[in-house]
C-alpha cells in the first residue's frame, strides 16, 4: 500500500508540475502579446 502511495504523490505531484508549467507559458504569452503595441511603439522611438 505504501508503493501504491508514493506513486500517486508521485504522479499528483508531476500533473500539479506540468499544470503550473502550462500556466506560465499562458502568461508569459499573454503577456507579450499585451505589452507589443507598447514594445513596439518605445522600439521605434530608440531605433529612430
């Protein structure tokens, strides 16, 4: 019974690593794609 434990705090635990991973790939893209006009617009004006 204790095998059978650790391996589901082993496979809750890899699920809750790939969940937080996912999430901050959502973001991290979210994020760049909010703030583009901006990084664009301050591009522009340092490269002309």
């Amino acid at each position: 019974m204790k095998t059978q434990s650790r391996f589901m705090d082993s496979v809750k635990s890899s699920y809750l690593v790939l969940v937080i991973a996912l999430l901050g790939v959502f973001a991290f893209i979210s994020a760049v794609l909010i703030a583009w006009p901006a990084l664009a617009y301050i591009g522009s004006k340092l490269f002309n």
